[in-house]
C-alpha cells in the first residue's frame, strides 16, 4: 500500500508535505500514509487520489477488500486513525482501544451471534486498530468507564485480571488517561449508553455512538452539543486518575 502511494508521489511530482497542502490536511498526517501504511478517511483518499492522478483503488486496493461484517465500522475507523484526541465513554465493557484479545474473544464469542471465522475476523480487526496508540504522535485518548465494567466476568477470572493488568499498563502511557465512575455516583448521564468524541488536529470533531446493531458516527453541530454535555457530565462523575488506577489495581487482586 505504501509502496503503491511512495510511486504515485513519485510520478506526480509530489511531496508527503505538498500533497498534505494540496489536499487540506496536516504534513504528518501524509507522512504517515506512506511511512506507516494508514488509510486515510474517504474523503481524503479521494482528494488525495484526484491530486495524484490516480484512483482511490491504485493507491488504496484493501479499502475494497474489508470483511462484510465491518463496512459499518469504516468510517468511524478512519476518523479514530486520524484523530488528535479522543474521550470514550463505555458503561458496559472496556474501550476496544483498551481490550485484550481473551477480553475481546469472549465478548464475541459469549452470545452465539458470530460463526468462529467471523469472531476471529472481528477481533483481529480490533486488535489491529490498537497501533493507533502506538508509534509516532498517537491520540490522547481520555476513557472514562462505569465501575462495573472492571467488576463485571468477561471471561472468567484469569481473563479479567490479565485485562485489568494490561489496562493498567497502558494507562501508564504518557497520552493515555483512565477515569472510572465510582458505583457510588448512583445515577449520573451516561447510563443512557456509550459514546466516543474524536477531535483532530484541524478542529474537525464527530461523534461515535454504539448500539446492538452498529455504529453511528455523528457530526451535526447539536449532535455534538448533546456529547460534549454528556462527557462533561461523566468526566465529572469520575474518580482522578490516580484514584482510578488505585481502584483497578485493587479490583485486579480480587479476580483469582
């Protein structure tokens, strides 16, 4: 994929840094297409590709090729690869950015709704969107979570205290912060359900919103409003960091 853009720049005449001004988007955004092999949200690709000369196919052949199941998901998942910031909110199960393969398995696995081909698709695709909070300028990304998911059995014991470990451990990463709303707070906002805001560098912000049969990604200015006042409600309700990662610690000790 990089090679097929690393030709096109090449014929075209372009830079990752001219085509990136060409195009509207941040120089490292383009860099990263070429360096890293991320795929750009649709609307860039096609800029990207019209500026190039090229079709999107030509540059991007793999955009035709994901697994049914997760048309949906694509593009929320390219906003999440391009994103400067996210805030999760999840009351029931942990951020996918924040799950382990054995969480991740048992959460397709446990209901009977997926075929084994189609749960092993699902979670390969999750796992493989974690490389956004590695490498060179991640997110920051915010999770806030309902104490009751670092309570609830996915998975069994061993499963949930491997998870709550790693969790712990990648909030240790200097662009990730983990708040739980204690189940003191009783009823606060974000029983209604789960949400994600993504920001990017250019002030570009949508909405991501999950339910039992897909995705949503929202972008109308109240949509927004509406967000914004739910994770300013949440975020409140939350314990600091600190007292976060105290309290998973703790819960961790008690799946044996």
């Amino acid at each position: 994929m990089n090679d097929a853009l690393r030709v096109a720049l090449q014929r075209s005449g372009y830079t990752t840094e001219s085509l990136a001004k060409r195009i509207g988007v941040d120089p490292k955004t383009t860099d990263r297409w070429l360096r890293e092999g991320r795929i750009p949200h649709q609307a860039h690709r096609t800029a990207a590709a019209g500026a190039l000369g090229c079709e999107v196919s030509d540059i991007w052949p793999d955009t035709n090729r994901r697994p049914r199941d997760l048309v949906w998901f694509r593009p929320w998942e390219a906003i999440e690869r391009e994103a400067h910031s996210l805030r999760s909110y999840q009351p029931l199960v942990l951020p996918g950015l924040l799950q382990t393969e054995r969480y991740a398995r048992a959460l397709f696995t446990s209901a009977g709704q997926h075929t084994p081909d189609e749960a092993e698709r699902l979670i390969a695709a999750r796992m493989s969107r974690q490389s956004v909070l590695a490498g060179d300028g991640p997110p920051w990304l915010t999770a806030v979570i309902d104490e009751g998911v670092i309570r609830r059995s996915v998975g069994g014991a061993e499963v949930m205290r491997e998870q709550l470990e790693a969790l712990a451990g990648t909030a240790r990463m200097p662009h990730v912060r983990v708040h739980v709303v204690p189940l003191s707070a009783g009823a606060y906002g974000g029983l209604s359900g789960p949400f994600v805001i993504a920001s990017s560098a250019d002030n570009r912000t949508a909405g991501y919103l999950d339910t039992q049969l897909h995705g949503q990604v929202v972008s109308e200015p109240g949509d927004l409003v509406a967000l914004t006042a739910a994770w300013e409600n949440v975020r409140g309700e939350a314990l600091s960091h600190r007292q976060s990662m105290e309290l998973i610690g703790e819960v961790a000790e008690t799946w044996t």
